[in-house]
C-alpha cells in the first residue's frame, strides 16, 4: 500500500516538475536525426535522477530503521503523516526565512555548477550526471517524498520508496522532453495548485494507516505485544 502511495505521489506531483526540470531538459543539445540515442539519453538522465533519489531515500531509511528500533514502528505512519503536512507549510511559507533561504540559495547555485559541466558534454555518463544533478536541485516535492518514506521504517524501505517515487515521475519527463513545443505553450498554466492538494492526500492516507482501524491494507491492526520466549533450564 505504501509503495503504491509512492507511485501515485511521483506520477500525479511530476507535474510540479514541469516548472524545473523541463526546461533543464530543453536546454540540453539534441540532434533530431538520431531518435534512437535521443531515447537511450533521455532513459539514463532519468536513470540518474532515480539513483540520487534512491541514495537520498538511504540516508532518511536510517532514521526511520532507528524509529523501528525503539518500537516506534506502530506511530511511524500517522507521525510522517503529520510531518508531511508541518513540511508542506514549510515549503510554502518557509521562504520568508532568511538563513534558509541563504542556505538554499548557496546549495542550488553548487548544483547548477555540475549541471552546467554536464552539458558541456554529450556522452552517456555527462547524461547519468546531468540526471544526478537534477535529483539534487531543491525541490519541495521530493522533500515531501522523502519525509513520506520515513514510514518504511526501514533503509531498503525507504530507497524503494524513492526509487518507485521517480519512476512515477518517467512518464511526465518523457512527455515533457518528446512533446517540447506543446508543453512550452502550456507554460502560462500553473500546477504548483495540485501540489498541495497531492501531498494532503498521501498524509492522510498515511495517518489513517497509522490509526490501527483494522481495515485491510487501508490501516491494517498492528499488535503492541511482541513474541517472547522463554528458556527453562533443565
């Protein structure tokens, strides 16, 4: 249920991609003539995008492991469900911070240095990269994706999470890469509106997991008491 969550949440946000990542892909030089290599680029830039998500998914696993560790794993779901929806208002009010602002400012101006490397060069590695870059631009959906992971409770958890999170995203990149011209004249539409509404769901969904309702795959009964044995010397 969570993994499908993840999916959902990839392929309904990649629309708020539209606004970054796209025109990142339209910037890169292209020869039309050569449509087969033109997908094979396309499926490694997306390949590395899905790795720096995975590797990311890693390092917040490692929290939600130790949540697990204490115990924690019953609360997890309703907690990241909670967490979701204080990080939403942060990414929409949290602009007005100044020191996260600086911070932000200083790490995207970092990443758009390797990326502007990357398309220096056209070979299959210079489009792993340019994919690995991207994954590393500031983005509030994949913050929100990441905190959602963290109820995996578990590291293979949590980078499954993020890797099924990009695939969702393939189908909008190709579109957005394939169909350039039509996408661009679309530009003036905002879905920076959905955003919101997605995230919303994918928390309560989490919360309600996390309810201990006893309801199939929705918020299934999870029991306090664990398994003790007992060894009795002879």
């Amino acid at each position: 249920m969570l993994l499908a969550t993840a999916i959902v949440f990839g392929f309904l946000g990649s629309l708020h991609c539209l606004g970054m990542c796209a025109p990142l892909l339209w910037a890169i030089p292209e020869n039309p003539e050569k449509r087969a290599r033109w997908w094979i680029n396309k499926l490694i830039y997306n390949a590395g995008r899905i790795t720096t998500y995975a590797i990311l998914g890693l390092l917040v696993g490692v929290i939600g492991e130790g949540v697990s560790l204490v115990g924690w794993q019953q609360h997890i779901s309703w907690i990241t469900g909670v967490v979701l929806i204080l990080g939403l208002a942060f990414s929409i009010w949290g602009g007005r911070i100044r020191a996260f602002n600086s911070f932000s400012s200083a790490f995207n101006q970092r990443v758009k240095k390797g990326l502007s490397k990357t398309l220096a060069s056209k070979t299959y590695r210079s489009q792993l990269m340019f994919g690995v870059f991207n994954g590393l631009l500031p983005c509030g959906l994949v913050y929100m994706a990441l905190i959602a992971s963290l109820s995996m409770t578990s590291i293979g958890g949590s980078m499954a999470y993020m890797a099924v999170f990009g695939l969702g995203t393939i189908p909008m990149m190709l579109g957005a890469a394939y169909f350039k011209k039509s996408i661009q004249s679309l530009k003036s539409i905002s879905f920076n509106k959905l955003y919101p509404k997605i995230v919303l769901t994918i928390a309560i969904l989490l919360i309600v997991r996390g309810m201990n309702l006893g309801i199939p795959y929705l918020s299934p009964k999870v029991s306090n008491t664990a398994d003790i044995t007992i060894c009795e010397t002879p």
